[in-house]
C-alpha cells in the first residue's frame, strides 16, 4: 500500500491493492520528479483534462500501466487507453487499478477510435451504476461515510462546501478545517491554488442530486429554520446565510433563534456573497456589542452568574481553568468536577476528548478580557481573609483552603468568618490535599451537628424560628416551598410573599431568575429530613422515613413511555381507590348525622355513574351535592377523578386542591392533586403531592407507585429504585397478610415499574428478572412483554428478543399501536443482527399500522444505509 497518487494527493485509507501496485509505484517515482510542488501540504494536481496537457511528464507513468496490465494485447492504442483511463480517475490509484483491470479482462479487442467509448462504459456499468455493489464498492463508502459521518467536522459544513464546489466548478484555497478535511477525504484536490473536484468518478457518484438528498435528510433543522424565520425571502442563498449563522452560535438553540429573528427583521436583502458579512454585523452590533442589554442579555447573564457565583464548583477554578481553554485553543479532559461544570454551564464542549469554547458569540463575549476582570474582583476576598486569619500560616494553600471554606459558606459573611477563625485556631499544619477534609470535618463537628450547642447556633435559631414560627406567613407553606427547593435543587422566582419570605430569612438566594438554597451549611441543618419532621409536627402525623433524592443524568432515547396511571394500567388500583372512598361517604352517613340526607345519597349517586363510566352524570352529581355542602372535601376529590375521565386535568387540579385546603389530611386528595399534575407534565409538583400522600399513609402503595412514575420521567432512576422497592415491599407484606386478597394487577404494575428503572440504569439481567416477576403476575401484561423483549436486546440477545416480539405479535391480544411498538423494536433488533431486509420489512409494517410514527422512520433510515 501506498500513501500518494503520481498527483500527490492523500489516499483514502482501508484500500487494498494487489501486485498491480508496482505499476503506480513505478509511475510515482517518475512523476515526483517531474510536477512542481506547492507549498501547500496538498500539492496542486492538473484540472480533469490534464491527460491532453501534460503526456511529456506523464509518459513514463502510461508506459508502465500498458506494460503491467498487458494492454498492448487488448488494444490497438494502449496508451491513449490508459489517457481515457486517466481522464475519468484523475489518477487515483486505487480507481485507476481497478479500471485497469476491468480493460485487462475486456474480451473485445479495442481497435483506435473506440478507447473513450469502451472505457466509459466500464467506468458507469462497473463503477458508477449501483455502487454500492460494484468492485470500488468499499473504497467509494469510505469517502462517504467521511463526508455524512464525519467525526472531525460537522457534515453539513462538509457536504455544502462540496456542493458549491461541485456548482461552480472550483473554489479558491482558505485552509479551513472543512477543506482540508475534504482533501484528505480525497475527493477534491488543490490546483493553481483552487480547490477542484479530484476525478471524473467521484464527480458522477457523488453528484448534486446525491448532496441535495443527503443535506435534506441530514439537516432538518436548516431547512426548518428557514421555512419558520422565511429567510428564502430574505437572501439568494438562504441555506449559506444559516451556515453563517451556525458558524457563530455552533446551533446552540437559543441563539441560532436570536440571529434568524434578527435576520428575518433585516430590512435589506442579501445578495450572493453578503451572506457572511451581514450575520457578523447582526452577531456584533446585537448580541456581543454592550450584550448586557441586548436580545441574549438573560442567556448570557444566566453563564456569567453560573461562572462568578457557583454553589457547585469555586468560581476563581472555573474561571482559570475556562482562562486556560480561551488561551490554548483546545485542552485536553481530566474528567475533574470543575471541567463538568464548565460543560454543565455550557460554555465549553467536549470534541474529541478537548475542551472547546462552545461557539464563537460566547467566545467574543465571555473572552480573556473580562475574565481577568472577574479574577481580579473575586480573588480580594480570598486574599482578605487569608491576610485577616493569618491563613498562610497554617496551610501550604492558604487559597484553596479559602475556596474550600466557600463552597461551604456560600460567602455568607457570619458563617465565613465562623469558619476561619476555626481554622485560625486548628491546631496542626494542613498540607496540601488535605483542605477538603480539614474544612469538611470542622463544619461537620462545629456548626452541623448538634447546631444548637455550636458555634452558630444563635445564627441558625433565627432562620428555624422564622421557618416554623414566622409572624408575617403561614408557616407550612414556608416550610412546602422550602421543601420543595430542596426537591428539586432550584425554583422559578415568582415575587410571592412566601418567596420573599425566605429570602429574607437568607436560607435561599435569587440566581438567574431562581430561587436556590443559600449555601451547604443551611442545605445540612435545615434537610430534606429536618422539614418533613416540621411539617408532620404540625399535622400531627408521623412523619416517612425519606430516601435521599438524586438527579441523574439523562439516559438519552428512553422508550418506556410513562401512562396514564388513572385509566391505563392501573384500573383495578384507581378502582380500590373508589372502594374506599365509597366507604368513607358511607362513614359520612354514620357519624355526620345533622349532614342532610341528600348529601349521601348525592355522594353514593355520584360514586356509582364514576364506577360506570359516566363521567358527566357522576360530576352534575357532585356538583349538585356541593351546591348544598361545599365542605364536602370526599365530594370535590371525587369529581377530581370524574374530571380525569373527561381528560380534564386543569379542573381536576383545581378540583382535588379544593379538596387538600378544606382538608389538609385528605389523603386521596393528594393522590388525586398528584394526578392531575403528573397528566398535566408538572413532574415535580407531582412529586410533592405524591410526597405529601405518603406523609400521610406511608402504607399506601398506591402512592408509592404513582411516585415512581413521576421520577421515572424525570430519570431521577436511583430515588425510582428506592420508592418502586417500598412499593414491591408493601404489596407483598399485605400479600402475606391476607393471601385472599387479590393484588395481582398491582404486583405487575409495581415490578414492570422496577423493570422500567433497571432498564434505564442498564442493569438489563435485573431488568429481565423484574418484568419475568411482572409476567408471573399477569402474562399477558403488554408494559412487561416489551420490556421484557427490550432487556434481551440491552443484553444482545438478539434472537431471543425477537422471539419475544414475535410470540407478542402471534400470541397477545394487541392494539394496532402496540402492535406499531412491537415491529418497531423488532425491526431494531433484526438491524442489530444486520438482518437488514427483516428489519426493514417490520419497520414498514410498523409504519402502516402507525404512519407518523417518526422513530420507525428514522430506523428505516439507519437500517437501510
């Protein structure tokens, strides 16, 4: 094998050649001798008719290709054969071996006059026509992959760049990283300092038409955004004014949005050529210029606080290590916190295992300038205290000690000072290393536990008596939002009383237009834990044990889609539900004597046309029952439920609170609340219902279940583990107690939600065990015959998850939609096995049954490269 064709041009890697390379080893050492070179890493080549301009040089080249491929047998002019062989592969060796020996084979004799003729249509019949199984096959797929799975450059760039070379015939040298990623692709060649298609053979299966198809399929969101921003009427080359414009904002949403809106506002329209120069102005002159009061200003303030006030990394290390990335234009990934900060914050991105600015507006805005700016005002502080606690007196880091003490603090000013002067009286010499554990250990030790003995505790009485004994607001709802910034790690600022309640008590602070806790100290005192004990004390009630929550990554592509867990599948579970709420509106009647008779029975009226299906009938029921007694809380939560019949889950919402505020005890009325909110995709919100629902009944598993479907859609998959557990535990201990009872449906609902979690942590032999467990249960349960099927696959046991599919296709009674779910993971599967044609067999069936279904389409896709 060989690097360079007599042109010099770089060879595409995964060739193989036979002993036919000692042809085009022979012409190289000759041509080498005789092209100039450029001074371009890519010497320059002759245009495609180089073969009529240039034999003198290439005569010794045309001898040797006759002389080894016996040409001179097969033709009457051998070397103006191997011209014509030349004039369509530019000299490509591994092209020019392969036509080469297609003449050597030619049964015909060639006589003069016929050489052009019989070469082209072996080039189109063997080459060209069909490719994709023709003898360059492999060859030609290389460069393809190259050009539409490029690894190094964004394709879209790529396949643009090469389609206006392809429409103008040659464009001029820039060395950019899209055309030198082209050259070594091999397709195009540098000539006369021009950048020009490198042969006739690419030219044909590489065509406008090719590249016009592969931009439409790969680069929706070009032609999207065109349409949506109507930039057709804006400029001659729509398509080049938005690669312009990703080239400044790299198809970061947010901004690509901003510079189309203000692309589409431009009064004037852009010519051929202007493109580039008018985005930069809008770039300039909108978005960087004075940003603080431009159109990205809250996006751009949103990355400037992540940076300068960070509760999760010290911001003096992030600002030096993103000092670091603006001056060595790429830095290789150590995989340290304050790297996956960075990459959190969105500033930089990750390309090939280097940290990158994320595109060049950030680049302008966030550039070397200001964050000297940022480094000379946060590092004072530091230094202050360090100076004040005489600091470098007792740690060979006195700086990072401070930043340790920080990340702590938060920089509250009593808390920070309490700290210091611990350390100021820490009796030995703390090494370098040794700051994150000597700071940990004397916050622990002085300020956390047993806080109302320390150091800080007439700090932290303050905020605790304004938490549960505050004056000017109601103290559970203090607490509810309180907890539910724990939750969730951050809440929307919405300029409510309890909002600035709690911060002016300190315990959380206002970053980037959200509420978060103010610092890790209060975040340990005031716990998860320490709030739910509040909140049970003034409900009377013993409060749960609470698992610690945590916020995974996101599992992208998750296919387990969360249901309705009302209606589908938990029918028997809502219906229990029903039988107890039955039976306390029967109770009602018992002990609520002076309660007007009509009531009850409007209540019992309204329960049996909800156990019938009549949602309409059961809510004029209720309503006619509230009218009389709008206490009724049973009533409200009821026609809660009767509203999620209708799919109205704005007004059960409002129906179930009704319900929570008459009576805050009203278990199912959370239940019910969490419903609402989970239909209505407020997860979070749902989550706390649920919460509240289980502070109350802790051995309900109801709510356990419906917990774990909220943080099943958030991939919050670690808590789901832990609350689908209590769930399965539950239900067996009411199992062993009463082995009359049936619990059947519940048990396969709660193992195929335990499937569902282990799927996404990938622990696909576990996941199988659970949704077997589930099957035990209920065979014919759809939600584990699925996932059953998709642990398989997780495993690689292809054939077995096909066989999965298919005894569900064969055996189960299946809606069409399923039945679409079904041959669309088993299309997936078969492409796994590279059963491509199965594949797309089932995939099409999935798309008759379900013509919009888009991942079917895209599978197809993929299966059919």
């Amino acid at each position: 094998m060989f690097n360079q064709s007599s042109l010099h041009r770089k060879q595409v890697t995964g060739d193989r050649f036979s002993k036919q390379t000692e042809l085009l080893n022979l012409g190289l050492a000759v041509q080498q001798d005789n092209i100039k070179e450029s001074n371009s890493p890519h010497p320059s080549i002759v245009k495609l008719s180089w073969v009529h301009q240039d034999l003198v040089h290439l005569r010794p080249f045309i001898r040797s290709t006759v002389k080894l491929f016996k040409l001179a047998d097969k033709a009457s002019c051998p070397e103006i054969l191997v011209q014509e062989v030349l004039a369509w592969t530019g000299a490509q060796p591994f092209l020019t071996q392969k036509v080469c020996q297609l003449l050597c084979e030619y049964e015909s004799f060639i006589v003069a006059g016929e050489e052009a003729i019989v070469v082209e249509q072996l080039v189109q019949n063997h080459l060209i026509a069909n490719w994709q199984t023709q003898v360059a096959a492999e060859h030609l797929q290389t460069i393809q992959d190259g050009l539409i799975a490029n690894s190094r450059c964004d394709s879209i760039w790529l396949l643009r760049l090469y389609q206006q070379i392809l429409q103008q015939g040659e464009l001029p040298v820039q060395d950019s990283p899209i055309q030198t990623e082209l050259l070594n692709l091999g397709l195009v060649a540098k000539q006369e300092n021009k950048l020009r298609i490198s042969n006739r053979i690419y030219e044909s299966v590489f065509n406008l038409n090719w590249v016009e198809h592969e931009l439409g399929r790969l680069r929706p969101i070009i032609y999207n955004t065109t349409k949506l921003f109507e930039l057709d009427e804006k400029a001659t080359h729509p398509d080049i004014v938005l690669e312009q414009v990703l080239l400044w904002t790299n198809a970061q949403p947010f901004l690509t949005q901003k510079v189309c809106q203000l692309l589409c506002e431009h009064e004037s329209f852009i010519a051929t050529g202007e493109e580039a120069i008018v985005v930069e102005q809008l770039v300039q002159n909108h978005l960087i210029a004075s940003w603080q009061t431009q159109i990205a200003a809250e996006h751009l303030q949103v990355i400037q606080e992540s940076l300068v006030k960070n509760q999760f990394c010290d911001p003096i290390q992030l600002l030096k290590l993103y000092q670091q990335i603006l001056q060595y234009p790429e830095l290789p990934i150590q995989n340290y916190p304050v790297e996956t900060e960075l990459l959190n914050i969105g500033l930089v991105v990750k390309q090939e295992d280097k940290l990158k600015v994320a595109n060049r507006i950030y680049q302008y805005v966030f550039n070397l300038d200001w964050v000297n700016q940022q480094l000379e005002r946060l590092q004072p502080l530091i230094q202050n205290s360090i100076k004040v606690f005489q600091l470098n007196e007792k740690a060979s880091c006195p700086e990072i000690l401070m930043q340790q003490v920080l990340s702590w603090t938060g920089a509250q000013p009593f808390l920070t000072q309490k700290v210091c002067q611990l350390l100021c009286e820490y009796e030995s010499f703390i090494g370098a290393g040794e700051e994150a554990v000597v700071v940990e250990q004397l916050v622990q030790n002085h300020l956390i536990a047993n806080w109302q003995t320390q150091i800080a505790a007439e700090h932290l009485q303050i905020i605790h008596d304004g938490l549960i004994a505050n004056p000017r607001c109601d103290s559970i709802w203090l607490l509810r939002l309180y907890q539910r910034i724990l939750q969730q790690g951050e809440l929307p600022v919405q300029d409510s009383p309890i909002q600035t309640e709690l911060l002016n008590l300190g315990l959380v602070v206002e970053q980037e237009n959200k509420l978060k806790t103010s610092n890790h100290i209060y975040k340990s005192v005031f716990n998860l834990s320490w709030v739910d004990q509040q909140l049970a004390n003034m409900l009377e009630i013993t409060p749960p044990s609470r698992s610690r929550m945590t916020s995974d990554n996101l599992f992208p592509g998750s296919i387990l889609k969360a249901k309705n867990l009302i209606f589908q599948p938990r029918v028997l579970i809502f219906r229990g539900i029903w039988i107890l709420l039955a039976i306390l509106g029967f109770s009602a009647l018992c002990w609520s004597f002076y309660k007007n008779i009509e009531v009850n029975i409007l209540f019992q009226e309204g329960n049996k046309l909800f156990n019938q299906g009549e949602y309409k009938k059961a809510i004029a029921k209720f309503d006619k029952l509230l009218n009389i007694d709008s206490n009724y809380y049973q009533a409200w939560t009821n026609r809660g439920y009767a509203l999620a019949g209708l799919q109205e889950y704005n007004k059960m919402l409002e129906s179930c609170s009704t319900a929570t505020i008459i009576e805050p005890k009203a278990v199912y009325a959370w239940n019910c609340q969490g419903e609402a909110l989970y239909n209505l995709q407020q997860y979070y919100e749902a989550i706390s219902a649920f919460d509240t629902a289980i502070a109350l009944d802790t051995k309900d598993p109801i709510f356990w279940i419906n917990k774990t479907e909220s943080l099943l859609v958030l991939k919050q998959i670690d808590t789901a583990l832990i609350t689908i557990d209590e769930a399965i535990n539950l239900l067996q201990k009411m199992q062993k107690a009463n082995p009359q009872q049936n619990i059947t449906r519940e048990l396969t609902i709660a193992f195929s939600h335990k499937g569902k979690v282990l799927w996404q942590k990938k622990q696909y032999t576990e996941a199988l065990a659970a949704f077997d467990q589930a099957l035990i249960n209920d065979p014919q349960y759809f939600t584990a015959l699925r996932g059953r099927g998709l642990a398989l696959q997780g495993l690689k046991q292809y054939e077995q998850a096909i066989a999965q599919f298919q005894q569900m296709l064969n055996e189960s009674s299946l809606t069409d939609t399923q039945k679409a779910e079904t041959l669309y993971y088993m299309g997936q599967t078969h492409c796994h096995l590279s059963q491509f044609s199965d594949g797309i067999v089932a995939l099409e069936a999935a798309l008759k049954l379900k013509p919009d279904y888009q991942a079917a389409e895209e599978a197809k896709v993929r299966c059919s490269r």
